[in-house]
C-alpha cells in the first residue's frame, strides 16, 4: 500500500505536469495568429506536448 507520502508526491507531479501542459497550449494559441506557418506550430506544439507529457508519465508510473 502507498504511503501518503507518495500520494501526495504523485498528486503534486501531476499537477505540475497539466501546468506545463496548459501553460504551452495557451502560448501556442497566443502566437497562432502572428506565425507565418499555423500548421507547423500547432504540430511542433502537440508534439511536444504530448512527449513530454509521456515522459513524465512514464517515470511516475516506473517509479511511482
């Protein structure tokens, strides 16, 4: 059984990760409107997003 430690932990790394996750998107739709090339930003953006997002949970679940 997990101590509440450890709970605690993992609620608090997830909120930081949706915090990345959120902060990222909402920089992406500021600069939709001024970037020369849309497709490409949101793409790289998703991209991104999404792999560190896997990442981060992967080392939780590994670890965790």
């Amino acid at each position: 059984m997990p101590s509440i430690f450890s709970i605690v932990a993992v609620f608090g790394a997830g909120l930081l990760i949706a915090g990345l996750y959120f902060y990222v998107l909402w920089q992406t739709v500021r600069r939709l409107p001024t970037t020369p090339t849309p497709a490409r930003l949101l793409l790289g953006s998703f991209t991104f997003r999404v792999l560190v997002i896997m990442g981060c949970f992967y080392l939780l679940i590994r670890d965790g």
